[in-house]
C-alpha cells in the first residue's frame, strides 16, 4: 500500500507575526465583554447569545451628541428604529434624550408604546398607511412626506382636521456620492422639489417647516454630508423666499459609518473609516457659513449604525470541524446568516475566547443552516480551534437583531450587559410554541 | 551550496541563518530537502517519490522543479541542477 501523496510545498513562517506577543493576534483574544467573562455568558444564557454593552451605548451616545453640539447650537438625535429596535436598546437612547425616527406603522407603535410622545418621533418611510398617519398628524409627528400621494393623503387629512398641516419635504440630490439614493422624497436638481411646493402651496392645507435627506448607508465621504447640508439651506431660503414658510429643521437623515469593515474595502476600519468628527466639522461649517447669524434651524441626525454597531458583540460556538477540498480549515458554527444579516456585507471581528496555541491559517466560518449561503466569513484567519472553541464576532449591534430571521432554527437570547456589569435578558430565546403559535391547521388536515 | 547551511527538523521547520527567514514544508518537501543534501539528482529523487507514493516518475519530477521554483522565490536555491 502506498503511501497518500501531497504536493511537495513549502510555506514562508511570518516569525514575528507569530511569536511577538504584543502582535495583532493576540489582540483577537476576548475573554470578557466589559468585565463579564465570555465563558459565564455562554453557560449562563447559551450559544449563540448576542450582548450588549450599556456603557458602550451610553458612551457612544455622549460623544457623539457633545461632538456635533460642540460644532452645531441646535442639534437633536433621532434615534433610527429600524437599526436595533429591542425595546431596552431604545430606552437607553431615550434616557439619554434621543427622539425616535421611524419609518412604519410598527415602529411608530413600538415608540409611543414604549412612551415616546408624538412629537417626539420623526416619521420617515415610503409607505405610511393612511391610518398611522392620521395618527401621526393628531400626536403631532414630525412627518417628512416622501410621494406626492402622501401629499394627497395629508391633505385629506388635513380636510378632516379642518387645520394646516406643517410637514417636512424629503429631498433626493447629487452629494457626489455612488450610489445615490435617489428613490426617497423628491429630486432636488430636476426641479422636481419646487413643482411640489408650488403644489402644496396651491393647496393651501399643508405648510413645509422641514426639509429632509438620506443619501445612503455606511457613507465613507463626510464632505457628501457638506454638499448635502449646503444643498439643504440653500433650498430652504428658496422655500422661505417663495413662499412664506419658515423651516424650522433640517434632517440630514443616517447613514454615518461604524468601525465595521466593508467587503471590497481593503484597508482596516480604523484606516478606511473617517472619525465621526470630521463628519461633525463639514455639516456645521455648510451649516454656519450659509445661515443667517442668530438664525439656527434645528439639525435632527438620524444616527443608527454608528450608535449602536460597536456595541453589540455574538457569541457563538464551533460545533464541527472540516476540512475543505482545497485543503481549508472550515468550522461551523451555532450561529449564521438568520442571525448575521449584515455577514453579506461586512467581515466581522473574530476573537477567541482564549489564547490559542498553534499557527493561524485562513479558515472558512460556517453558519449551522442547510444552505450553501451560509458563511460567516471565507477567510478568517485563526489557530486550529478544537470543537466547543467559542468565538466572540463584533460589531454586530446595528440591523442584525432587526433582520435576523426565524428560519430553519430559533433565534437566541439577548442580553445587556449594565453599566454596573450585570447580564441581563432584553430578549428571550425563541420557543417552538412561539413560531407555531400563528399557525392554523384547517379541519381536513387534523 | 545554500541548502547545506539550513537547518532542517524532523518536523518540517527550515531555519534559514542567513536571513532569519523560517519555513514548513509538509512531508513531500522535507523528503526533497532531505535527499537534495544527500546529494542526489532530481531523476533519483523522482525515482523514490514514485516507490514511496505511486505517482509516475514524470508527476514526480515537475512537481519537484514546481518546489524548487517556490525555494528559488525564497532565495533558498539557486544552483542550475541536474
């Protein structure tokens, strides 16, 4: 019998990557989130089990608020819903003065259930059903009207109230940015934005106190933000000018980035991604060089990702070891693309929970579904990780625990690590009884 | 002769002195390596990697100048041999 043959190879061993310490690897090493050892959250509430960090949330939201108030007199946050919206996750955004944005039926139920009044929401979104927004109007919402049948809608509405409608307009516009986003609100350089004034103006049951954008998602260019706020003042002088109306806020919408790292960007987060400061520095100074003196409208930030990305943290757990034709290393593990949504776009952090022993070599990360889709990441590049080997994936904390999906297994708790470094559940692990729960089997089938 | 000054482990570690440089190489190249600084020539050596492995002596002898190739890249060959 033969011996199995390999291709004779021979690989260059980076030393002092390797060995040094201080290096990079041992820095993919997490034993705790903010003082709770990964290993007693794992056992305690199970694998997978996404955490979040109280202190990292309030911290975030300080800083970032301090930051653009310390550019900018009159600054208000917006806390965006549709990025996390666990209901503990919106309260420490409230408490710290955040008001809701958002974009649904749902969402607006969320936040006046959760107790925010109102006027206290900024309602956004293509599709606002007549009776939500007839809501709105009455707990006195700040509505940015996106189509000109909304327009119709609030109208209507207005009819029926018998009063003036105050609304914001959302804009489109060229920021030199690609993609754009050019399918909210109304186009500014077609023209289009003031042929809906003058439409609304005509009708003389709606009155424009705000305008609004949103150029896009993870946006990497904070002059775009600059060009968007110019754009914004200058249209409302225009509105102001033509016709009477005072506008009262301008809503540079979301789309600040966190240090999360994009496919297709080579350089790491900490390179590619510009400080929030810079970001802070060209609004205000569009915003300052073009208003009046003593004349501030508010400036409402929609801030979701870069709030709440960085402190949201999975664990989850190896559950099976491969190896790949290719001759890879691949794991599979208790947690995938249900739970990781934002996998498809980002490559995570990946921390062990304890030194590892042995050479890195890239590996493939597997989620536990049936589904070729499913990776967590194609090449991560980690020791040779024993089965039970739990891993720590980060940031995790924007749009996952809204996009996750309930497919082909349950989805895991949620818990908040507090300020004073207690874990505690903000969302229970699901159940069979919860997903069969709606189910209906009719007669001839029993 | 380059080869002669690296230090070769039972387990496929090459040290390079002269650089610092460290290497792996799995159990085909060592047994390369190893019968390189014995001397012999790259037919021999095909001729053994075919008793050992099966593979025919041709297989054999590109995949050993393929090796070579990626030594050379590392600066660790550079006779013309054979």
């Amino acid at each position: 019998m033969k011996r199995p043959y390999q291709k004779p190879t021979i690989l260059k061993l980076q030393v002092g990557f390797l060995r040094e310490k201080k290096s990079s690897l041992s820095r993919m090493v997490r034993q705790e989130i903010d003082g709770v050892p990964v290993a007693e959250l794992a056992e305690k509430f199970g694998s997978p089990l996404f955490v979040f960090s109280e202190k990292r949330l309030r911290e975030q939201f300080r800083y970032l608020k301090r930051l653009f108030e310390g550019h900018y007199p009159r600054v208000e946050f917006s806390w965006s819903y549709k990025t996390n919206y666990l209901d503990a996750i919106c309260r420490i955004f409230h408490q710290e003065g955040a008001t809701a944005e958002v974009v649904s039926n749902f969402e607006y139920e969320k936040a006046r259930r959760l107790g925010v009044p109102g006027d206290q929401i900024v309602f956004n979104g293509p599709y606002k059903p007549k009776e939500i927004l007839r809501q709105a109007v009455l707990e006195g919402a700040r509505i940015n009207v996106d189509s000109l049948d909304e327009i119709l809608d609030l109208e209507e509405i207005a009819r029926e109230t018998g009063e003036k409608l105050r609304i914001g307009l959302r804009v489109n516009m060229d920021t030199g940015i690609y993609p754009r986003w050019d399918r909210f609100g109304f186009n500014l350089e077609s023209g289009e934005v003031l042929n809906v004034a003058r439409r609304i103006a005509a009708g003389g049951r709606l009155e424009v106190v705000g305008l609004h954008c949103h150029q896009g998602t993870f946006i990497l260019e904070p002059e775009a933000y600059g060009r968007a706020a110019e754009k914004l003042v200058d249209l409302s002088q225009k509105l102001e000018n033509d016709f009477g109306w005072t506008i009262e806020y301008l809503d540079l919408g979301g789309g600040f980035p966190s240090r999360n790292r994009l496919k297709g960007l080579y350089l790491p987060p900490e390179v590619a991604v510009p400080p929030l400061s810079e970001y802070a520095e060209k609004i205000a100074r569009a915003l300052l060089t073009r208003l009046p003196a003593g004349d501030y409208p508010l400036l409402i930030l929609e801030t979701g990702r870069a709030l709440v990305d960085e402190a949201g943290f999975l664990i989850t757990t190896v559950r099976a070891l491969k190896r790949l034709p290719d001759g890879r290393r691949a794991y599979i593990l208790d947690a995938g693309v249900n739970l990781l949504f934002t996998a498809f776009w980002y490559h995570f952090r990946v921390e062990v929970e304890r030194e590892i022993p042995g050479p890195p070599e890239p590996c493939v990360l597997y989620g536990p579904l049936c589904m070729n889709i499913d990776v967590v990441e194609e090449s991560a590049l980690l020791p040779p990780l024993a089965r039970g080997t739990r891993l720590v994936l980060s940031p995790v904390g924007a749009y996952n625990v809204t996009q996750w999906m309930q497919f082909i297994t349950y989805r895991p708790r949620v818990v908040l690590v507090t300020e004073n470094g207690n874990a505690e559940v903000i969302r229970e692990a699901e159940t069979l009884e919860d997903i069969v729960r709606r189910e209906k089997i009719p007669e001839h089938l029993k | 002769m380059k080869l002669k000054r690296l230090a070769i482990s039972e387990e496929g570690f090459v040290f390079d002195p002269e650089t610092g440089n460290s290497y792996t190489v799995n159990e085909t190249g060592l047994l390369i390596l190893k019968k390189l600084r014995e001397g012999l020539s790259l037919e021999e050596i095909a001729e053994i990697m075919n008793e050992e492995y099966g593979i025919s002596r041709e297989e054999a002898l590109r995949d050993i100048q393929d090796f070579l190739e990626a030594m050379a890249r590392f600066g660790l060959w550079e006779e013309k041999y054979g």
